[in-house]
C-alpha cells in the first residue's frame, strides 16, 4: 500500500493483517467485499482478506517459521500439537485442508484423522 504507510493506525494494524494474509488498499482502492477501517470518524485503510485455502497456506507458513523448519520434519508429538492448533483456527472446514495439512506435515491423510480424533479421545 502506498501513502498512508507512516499512519500510526496503519502501522498498528499491519501486524495483524499480516498474520492473516492480507492486503492493504487505500481505501479509494477497496472493493465491495474489503474492510474499510476508520479511525475518529475518517477511512484510513482498506484490508482485503484472504480466501480461506489461502489462509490456510499462510497459517501453515507461519507455523514453520515459528518452529524454524519445515513441519514435516516434526516429530510425531509436534505434528499432533500442530493439528491441533490448526483445527483450533479452523482448517479443517476448508475444501481439502486434511489433505493440504496432510501433504505439509508428510503424511497421510489418515494420520491426521487420527491426530485428531485422539484429541477428542483425551
């Protein structure tokens, strides 16, 4: 986004559009589904989210930066720990997340079934 990159509100929020995969527009630029944020009454930025597969991508990607490799080189008790926190954000009601979370974690299908079946278990 150009212009209002030194706005004090632009640069709080940036972190969190950040984390959920976003983009930032002038709001002149937002379209019908963006989020126009106003701050005291005037539109200081437009916020286009991501699709949801998307937004599983992203979330997937932070998480092997937060763990320093890729999530397939895991252990087994990190893997289980990823499912979790990923059926927590909801990954598993988009369109082939099992499948998409299956192929990061370098394994099967299957196995993520049971990782989280194990969890409701517990």
């Amino acid at each position: 986004m150009t212009g209002n990159g030194d706005d004090p509100f632009v640069a709080a929020v940036k972190p969190l559009v950040d984390a959920m995969g976003g983009e930032m527009l002038a709001p002149g630029e937002a379209g019908p589904d963006d989020v126009v944020l106003s701050w005291e009454g005037v539109d200081v930025v437009a916020v286009r989210l991501p699709q949801l597969a998307d937004s599983l991508d992203h979330i997937l990607a932070a998480l092997e930066r937060k763990h320093g490799k890729p999530l397939a080189e895991l252990d087994r008790r990190a893997k289980q720990e990823v499912v979790r926190v990923l059926e927590a954000r909801g990954a598993f009601s988009v369109r082939h997340g099992v499948e998409t979370v299956a192929s990061a974690l370098g394994v099967s299908r299957f196995t993520v079934y049971n990782y989280l079946n194990r969890e409701k278990q517990v």
